[in-house]
C-alpha cells in the first residue's frame, strides 16, 4: 500500500463512492472510516488512520457526503480533522453556497484549543495577491484565481486557517494536484490546511507522482507536520523552614507557637549564620535579634519585614527581643 510506503499516518480521500457510513480495516495496519449518501453511490468523502492513530480516535462525525469530522487525541491537547469534497467551480452558487455553509458550522464548532487540519479536493484555484492574502497563503501560487477560490481563501480568512500548499516553492512537476486526460491542463486544487497557529510545524508540503493510488486523475499530496509545543515551567517550590538552630539554642515556645510566615526572616537568620554563632562563646554572642543596627554592627545581613503589618512587625520585635545572654529563648 501506497500510504505505507509513504509513511502516512492520516489520509483524507475524496470520491469514495460508498454508501452510508462506518469503519472498517482496509489491510496492513490502516483503518477507513467514511461517510456517504444514504442510497446512491455518489461524491463520499474517507478518513484513513493508520493502527498508531485509531487508537487515538475520540469521534467520528459524519456530517455529509461531502463533509466528515474526526477528533483525535495527543500527548499535548486534541486535533480535528475535516475531509471535504466541494463542488465544482462550473456548479451552481446555491450548492457552494451549502457546501461551505455546512464546512464553516462545522469549524465553528471546533474548540479553540484544538489543532484543526482540511484535507481534501476544493476544486478551487487561489489567489496570487500574496499581500492580500498574507495570513491565508505563501508566495508560490501557480494557477489564477477562481470562484471557488475567493470561497476558500474568505473561509480560511475567518477561521484563521493556512494553506500549506503555497509555503514551500517547488518545481511545477510537485506543485500541481490534477491533471487532464490528455495531460496538457493541470491545477493545484487538493488542499492540505491546518491552523495558523500550527503553520510553523509544516515542514514540508508537496505532491507525488509515482504514488500509485488507483484510477484517478488526482496526485497524492503529502505534508509532513511536527509539533513545537513548549512545557508550561513548573512553579517552584515553597522553601521548607529549618528550624534546628531554634531546637539547638534552647527552649523557644513563645517563637514556635507564632505562624511559620511570621518568623520566617528569623529563621533565615539562624540558618545562614547558625555556624558562626556556634563557634562564639556565650558572652561574646551578640543580641542579633535587638535590632537592625546590632545586626549591621555584627555583620550580619538585616532582617526584612516589610511584607508584614505594622501590628505584626512589633509583636516579632516584642517576642525575639531576649531579656538575658540567650540568643533565641526567653529563659536560659
């Protein structure tokens, strides 16, 4: 199978020509489901996953014979997947008119955290006004603009869609999507489609020729996406108060006994300077928790209290000023 070699993990096919709707494993290791008229055996649109990707399905909607929907599940969010089948551009304005009625519900209806892709036969040419069409098209566009066209390129406008058929230049013989019986007409009408959002993730858009994919007039277009999805940074973890050095220098009751939040610059005090406190003799130990200026007298770093409130600061003052030689306890 074609889509083996070619490494293909989604297909959209367009012209299935079955009846109905369902699922059903077509050989070596891919699934179709499709969606089609009730009764005749006209337009029908499929969906091919591959063994990988069906395990990921989370809905099927088949919505027409010319519109189906399929919602997929990733490591980092959901994906949509849309196949169509557009009229005609020779077709009357009322059946596009339904056509892209019915296609612009569907994208309505897409979360905005999804990644949405179009796969399928638009019939449509685009426009080559890459200035006017910025956000919708790139620079190489090979054919004139048509009916169908202006309808695609307004569609992908509103719903902030990219076609990635028009991102990378390539030779003419990889550019085109169908050609004539007789080999001398050629257009760009099948359309691989994704977010813009997602655009940067399409590293590569092109057709295929030697894909044998049965009788038909159509090439095989391939686009190979990767994701760049950044980690959200994990927030970093509350500091975990030692309160070793207080145990070490004696009773401290009326300190444990207040709120953690409330001496926490106490304790950051003890723990950096704790060592050097150790080594000092009773007597020579300074009242470090008389104020700031004995603080910066002893070289010591001064402790912040500006995010506590006024009634606060005095009560840690009141409660941390010692009344003998001990540095931390009221008693000795």
């Amino acid at each position: 199978m074609e889509l083996k070699r070619f490494r293909i993990s989604i297909a959209g096919i367009t012209e299935t020509h079955l009846v109905g709707n369902g699922t059903d494993p077509i050989g070596e290791g891919y699934h179709l489901l499709w969606s089609g008229q009730t009764t005749t055996r006209r337009n029908g649109v499929g969906l091919v996953l591959d063994n990988k990707s069906i395990k990921c399905l989370l809905s099927f909607t088949p919505v027409s014979d010319r519109i189906a929907n399929a919602r997929l599940s990733h490591k980092q969010g959901k994906m949509t997947v849309l196949v169509c089948y557009a009229p005609t551009n020779e077709a009357d304005d009322e059946a596009k008119e339904t056509f892209y009625s019915a296609l612009a519900n569907e994208l309505s209806k897409i979360s905005p955290h999804d990644i949405v892709i179009l796969l399928g036969d638009m019939n449509a040419t685009v426009s080559d006004n890459h200035d006017l069409w910025r956000q919708v098209i790139g620079p190489v566009i090979p054919d004139p603009l048509n009916d169908n066209g202006l309808r695609l390129l307004q569609l992908c406008s509103m719903h902030n869609l990219v076609i990635t058929n028009t991102l990378f230049a390539r030779k003419d013989i990889h550019k085109y999507t169908w050609y004539s019986n007789d080999g001398r007409t050629k257009k760009m009408i099948d359309y691989i489609i994704v977010s813009q959002r997602w655009r940067s993730s399409i590293s590569n858009c092109r057709t295929y020729r030697s894909a044998e994919i049965g009788n038909t007039d159509h090439r095989l277009v391939v686009a190979n996406m990767r994701l760049r999805l950044q980690a959200q940074r994990s927030q970093p973890r509350p500091t975990k108060i030692d309160v070793s050095p207080i145990k070490r220098y004696g009773p401290s009751m009326p300190l444990m006994s207040r709120t953690a939040s409330t001496h926490s610059c106490h304790l950051k005090v003890l723990r950096t300077h704790g060592s050097r406190l150790r080594r000092m003799s009773w007597s020579q130990r300074p009242q470090i928790l008389e104020g700031r200026s004995v603080l910066r007298k002893h070289g010591f770093s001064s402790i912040r209290l500006t995010s506590l409130s006024r009634d606060a600061r005095q009560g840690f003052w009141a409660t941390c000023r010692p009344t003998g030689a001990s540095m931390v306890s009221a008693t000795s």
